[in-house]
C-alpha cells in the first residue's frame, strides 16, 4: 500500500468485530509507531497494551469519570461513547510520555520541551493509526481517557504523563470519509493577507 492510500483510507473506527487481533499485528503497529521522528531523538513514548479484563478496566473507569463530571455540574461530552468503545475494541494501546511527569511544574525551558515531546508523540501515533490501515486493521485515537487521567494512571501504576488511547481491532464499519477543508483554505504564502 502506498503512503497515499492510507492517508486516503484510514478512518475512525467505532466498532469492531469480536475476532481477537494477534499480539504480532499489535506489534508491527507499536514497530510503526516508534520510527516516527522526534525532537532531538528522544522518543519520548511508552505503550501498554491492554486487552480483556484490563481493558474493561480502562473502560470502567471512564464511565466513572464521566460521572463524576456530570455530578460536579460539567457535560463529559463523547466520554461514555468512548468507554464503549474500548470494551468493545480487541485491544487498547495506552500512550504515556515517560519524560514529564504529572505532578511537576512546567519551567520555560520544560515547557518547550513537552510540546516537542507532544508533537513526537502524536507523529508515533499518526505512524501507529497508518500501519493499522496497512494491515486491515481499525483504530480509534482516544483522548476521552482524560476523564480519568489520574484514576487510570494510578491504576496502571503511572507517574508520568497520559497523552492518549488507541482502541484497536478488526473493523465492523467502513465509514465513509469525513469532509475536509481544501490545503488551499488553512494555507498562506508568505506575509500575504
């Protein structure tokens, strides 16, 4: 498959078949994500797989999150859509920055460099979601996982910095493709106005 096609075919999936993804497939995706570029070579990415019981765990505490929101006054938005997706992907990749930690300040100088590590991280996942075209798989970027940031990361034993989730699987939806703005609408030449 050409570059160019996966660009073209890659899709938010929501729903997956049941046929469980072999943990070689899952690997070729994870492979792909950790050649992506990053700031000054520092591939700032962990990934957890977490599949079955630990998933619905995940997903659990989505649902507790979202609820916890919705009782301090505040919409938890696509949150419970996005639980249900999880329990019902075959696996689910949790994407952390093991270089910032949760609890700690940003300086200046650190700052800049959590948004280099942000921007390596979303090219590790961008590299993950096309390798999943490539082999016919589904996937969703999920950052719903924010309802529940901490609860999550205790969980999983974290201290450091949850950027997202991916929900993987099997596809069972061919969505079709979601309008785009023209390059030539979000692009300027030079100073010109």
């Amino acid at each position: 498959m050409k570059i160019g096609e996966a660009f073209s075919r890659r899709r938010s999936i929501r729903k997956f078949k049941s046929d469980p993804v072999p943990r070689e497939l899952i690997g070729q995706v994870l492979e792909a994500a950790t050649l992506a570029p990053s700031g000054k070579n520092a591939q700032p990415w962990e990934f957890i797989v977490l599949e079955g019981v630990d998933k619905e765990k995940i997903a659990a505490l989505m649902i507790a999150g979202a609820e916890q929101l919705e009782a301090s006054g505040y919409k938890s938005g696509s949150a419970r859509n996005s639980a249900q997706i999880v329990q019902n992907a075959q696996a689910v990749i949790m994407v952390y920055n093991p270089r910032q930690k949760r609890d700690v300040k940003l300086t200046p100088l650190r700052r800049i460099m959590w948004s280099v590590d942000t921007q390596s991280v979303g090219a590790a996942i961008q590299n993950l979601l096309l390798k999943a075209v490539e082999l016919g798989l589904g996937s969703l970027w999920i950052c719903d996982v924010f309802v529940a940031e901490e609860q999550i990361s205790a969980w999983l034993g974290r201290k450091d910095e949850l950027l997202a989730a991916v929900a993987l699987g099997w596809p069972d939806e061919d969505p079709a493709p979601r309008t785009r703005k023209p390059w030539q609408q979000v692009t300027r030449w030079g100073r010109g106005h």
